[in-house]
C-alpha cells in the first residue's frame, strides 16, 4: 500500500483512468449479443466498472426482474434490491442457485468475488459479505451484490 494515499482514492483514479477503455481482453470464445453497447461489451466482456452513480437502474424502484444483458438469463428480483449507498444497484440474493457464479478476483490489489452470468459467463460486479445488512435491515443474507447498471436489462412485472 502506497503510503498517504487511500484505498478509496486509489480506486477512484483507477476507475477515472481505466473505465471503458479502448482496450480489450479476449472474446474467450463467448457468443456475445451484437446488440450491446461499447458500454455493456466493457463491462460484461471486458470486466469493466461503470462509474458510480451514474448506472441506469441505480434508482429503479419498479417490481420485475432484472436480467443478463447479454443472454436475457433472469438474475435478481426487484425484492432483492436495496439502496446501500455504494452507488451501483445493490442486491442481498439472485433469482435462482443457477442464476451466478462466482470467481476470486485479486485485482486492485484487494480479494472480493466477482459474479458472472451463471449462463453466459458476462461480468456483472462483486459480491461482498459480512458488512451487516442482514443485521440493519433484515435480510435473509449478509451479501452485497453490487451490479454495473451496464450488465443488466429490466422487465417490469404485468
């Protein structure tokens, strides 16, 4: 650690330096929707980070389900999102146990657990654990899925 500068302004100047840059990883051979924006291809291919407050459903208060924006997959139920204050949707559990997966992350020079589309593999953010929502607002887990906006479609309920 860099002495003097502070994990959160770290990331903040890696986000403002690196987020949606021209450059990016392989296709791995995934089948990625041709109507995705550079915007979604960064995140959910290129495992990019949107900035924060700025993701479409940031705010959504609608009931429905929000789904993969590359492969249409259902992810999260609109009961499941909560405001966290981290600014990006923030969710305690997702649809199904099929719904994700889950992969270490050592990037930034910190361990979180990514989460992927548990269909198509697309990059949708980070899960954290043990920071006391369950305790503070009563949910049946501890989890923060903190989502990029840019990974996510949403179907209102009829």
């Amino acid at each position: 650690m860099l002495r003097g500068v502070s994990r959160t302004l770290l990331l903040t100047r890696y986000f403002q330096k690196n987020l949606f840059s021209s450059t990016t990883m392989a296709n791995s051979g995934r089948q990625w929707n041709p109507k995705l924006s550079s915007e979604q291809l960064s995140v959910l291919r290129d495992k990019g980070t949107e900035r924060p407050y700025t993701g479409t459903y940031l705010d959504n208060k609608e009931n429905g389900i929000y789904h993969c924006a590359n492969c249409e997959a259902p992810l999260y139920s609109s009961g499941a999102k909560f405001d966290s204050g981290c600014g990006w949707p923030a969710f305690y559990q997702e649809v199904s146990k099929d719904a994700l997966s889950y992969h270490r992350d050592g990037s930034l020079g910190m361990e979180r657990v990514e989460i992927c589309c548990g269909q198509c593999g697309g990059h949708l953010g980070h899960v954290f654990e043990g920071e006391g929502w369950q305790k503070m607002l009563g949910h049946p887990t501890d989890a923060r899925h903190c989502v990029n906006s840019a990974s996510l479609t949403f179907a209102k309920n009829k």
